[in-house]
C-alpha cells in the first residue's frame, strides 16, 4: 500500500501563485505515474498534471504555461508550482499514483485551493 500526503492548498488571490507537494510512502515498480486531478464544486474531477517516472510531463490546457509539475525522487515527492491563478483554478486537488494517468492506482486526500477574485 502507497500512501500520498498533500500539502501546500490555501486561499490566494488571483494572479499569485501556490505551490502543491505530494509525499509518497514508497514507490513500487507498480507506479509510473504520479500527478493530480482536481474537482471543482459540482463538475468532474479532471486532470490537471502528471510526470512519468522518465519525466515525460502533460498538462490541462488550461493550465499549460502556468503550472509546473516537477519530481524529487529522493523525497519519493512530486510537486506542482501553479502560478497566475484564477478563481477557475479552485477546487480540491487530489494527487495521485498509478501505471498511468488512467490506471490510478493510490489517491491522497486531497487539499482545496480557493482562489478569490
């Protein structure tokens, strides 16, 4: 079993920026992928960003030039630096761990991001 801790979501105001970490437990030969999705109020949980452990990255086109997904393998963490927010950018943030974007596998708790206009 691979536990994801969140941290870094908060209240910002448009136009700052926020930085996201997601600690795992341990990475197994399982994971090659790890990211976030997020889920704003009343819409889909989408995905915002992942990293393969080659460090091929894809992004939201809604978030492309913005936000940055990085990872430290060290520190078994990936991090997501989001800058230039918008109110569209608020919802809770889920980071996850799986084969791919669409084999989620692990799922962290999740940490809201509220952006205020």
């Amino acid at each position: 079993q691979v536990q994801l801790v969140e941290s870094g979501g908060g209240l910002v105001q448009a136009g700052g920026s926020l930085r996201l970490s997601c600690a795992a437990s341990r990475i197994n030969c399982s994971i090659n992928a790890m990211g976030w999705y997020r889920q704003a109020p009343g819409k889909q949980r989408e995905l915002v960003a992942a990293i393969t452990s080659s460090l091929n990255t894809n992004y939201a086109d809604s978030v492309k030039g913005r936000f940055t997904i990085s990872r430290d393998y060290a520190k078994n963490t990936v991090y997501l630096q989001m800058n230039s927010l918008n109110p569209e950018d608020t919802a809770v943030y889920y980071c996850f761990a799986g084969a791919a974007v669409n084999l989620v596998t692990f799922w962290g708790q999740g940490t809201p991001v509220t952006v205020s206009s």
